[in-house]
C-alpha cells in the first residue's frame, strides 16, 4: 500500500533568490525588485519592512513548502513562513514565493534561510548580515573612481 511517505519525491530545487518584492506580471512572468544575497546595514538591529524568497521547482507531484530563517547558531528562528501547497504538472515548474515583512535581525552574522519540503528540511542557503561601520573601520572597502 502506498502511503504519502513511501513515495519517492520527484522535485528539484533549481534555485532560490532573495530579494525586496516580487510581482506577478502579464503572461504568467516574475518581476523580481531588488535581488540580493547579503545584506550590509549602518545599525543593528535592523528591521528589513519587505522582502521575499523565492523558490523555483521543477518536478512532478503536490507538496507542502515552508521557509524559515534561523539565527546564525541554528537555534532560534528569527521568521517561520506559513505552509503553502504547491503542485506540479508532469514535466513542469512551479515558483513558490514567501513574503515576510518587519523581519528584525538583532545582529551581524551568517543566518540560514531553510527551504522545507512536507515538513523535512529539503535546502538550506546562507544569508549573512553585515555591520557596515565595522568594514569601514577596518578599510576593507573599496573604492572605486
């Protein structure tokens, strides 16, 4: 008898984005605004009003997915996602897109955005926050004329 857990799961991650907001457009498009992969601020803690996750799947099946993003210790989440079904044709793709608004990140660090798939831990992508004033202090930026 087959059971939801005796399934093998037919899904591929082929890539998460982070970035400021996400628009669905005409046709069926994503507008992604403001792409990034770190983020640099002047003063913590800092408190980001929007941003968005963005997960692109490929596969085959209906699933249950949820973000979360863990402090740098791995021990306490600083924002947990609400799950969301998604399901995927034969053949085809889904995007599935978490918003997440005044997410306050207490300090510096390498915190972990953890993708979860049928509540199991499918992927797992470093997010590090870092204090500008400390780069400057050090002079490890550049400067570019």
């Amino acid at each position: 008898m087959d059971t939801p857990e005796s399934k093998e799961i037919n899904l591929e991650l082929l890539y998460t984005l982070f970035c400021d907001d996400v628009r669905l457009e005409v046709g069926n498009k994503l507008s992604l605004m403001g792409v990034f992969q770190n983020i640099m601020v002047q003063q913590l803690p800092v408190s980001l009003i929007k941003f968005a996750v963005v997960n692109h799947w490929r596969g085959e099946g209906e699933y249950l997915s949820e973000v979360r993003i863990l402090s740098p210790d791995r021990k306490q989440p600083v924002v947990v996602s609400q799950p969301t079904r998604f399901q995927i044709a034969s053949g085809g793709f889904a995007d599935n897109i978490s918003f997440f608004v005044n997410v306050t990140f207490p300090g510096a660090g390498q915190y972990w955005v953890q993708t979860l798939v049928n509540s199991n831990l499918f992927d797992e992508q470093p997010l590090t926050i870092t204090d500008g004033r400390e780069s400057q202090a050090e002079g490890s930026f550049d400067v570019v004329h």
